[in-house]
C-alpha cells in the first residue's frame, strides 16, 4: 500500500495512542491497530521518525532501563496540533471521496 502523504498521520496517530515508545514497538503498534493493513518495515518508519524530529513533532532520549539501549520516541505539543491538522486534512478527503465515489463505496458494499 502506497502511504505517501499519510505517513506522517499514521505515525503521529499511533504515538498519540501509545505514549512515548521505541521504534519497533510503534511499528508493532500501528501493524495491530491496523488489523495488519500497515505492516511497515523499519526502512520506512525510522526515516519518517527521524524527519519528524527534525520537523520538531516528536522528541527521542535514550532509554537504558532495558538490557539494550533503544530511542523511545514521543509526540511534541507540535506533534499533536499537526496531527489535529492532518486528521482534518484527512476527513476533508475522504468526504470528498465519498462525494465523488458514492456512500456505497465508503462502506464497502460494492
């Protein structure tokens, strides 16, 4: 499945879930929060994440508690008011979607 342009939302959505996490936890995450539909391997997360950080949307610090060290990342407050962005952004489509393509698309019954 082609993410591009949604990424980011699905992301930023599922830190907004979970809290501060790793990495492969968040990918585990969005993998079950999504009944497996987004099974994305880490070449695609780990440069978003980094990229979100960049932007100042998420924050990472080094976690030592556990036997390995790992980079548990979290949402910013930017983080969140763009998520609530991007959700608006979203809906706004997929409205526009369902205008163009019928409600009986939108539920599946075609």
């Amino acid at each position: 499945m082609d993410l591009r342009g949604h990424l980011d939302l699905l992301l930023l959505g599922t830190l907004r879930h979970t809290g501060p996490v790793h990495g492969y936890a968040l990918i585990v995450a969005l993998r079950e929060r999504s009944d497996g539909a987004f099974a994305l391997p880490e070449g695609t997360v780990y440069p978003a994440l980094h990229r979100l950080e960049r932007d100042g949307l998420v924050v990472s610090r080094w976690d030592t508690s556990a036997p390995r060290r790992r980079r548990v990342y979290a949402l910013t407050a930017s983080g969140n008011a763009a998520l609530v962005t991007k959700q608006g952004e979203w809906w706004s489509f997929a409205r526009g979607v369902r205008a163009v393509l019928g409600p009986e698309i939108a539920e599946g019954m075609v």
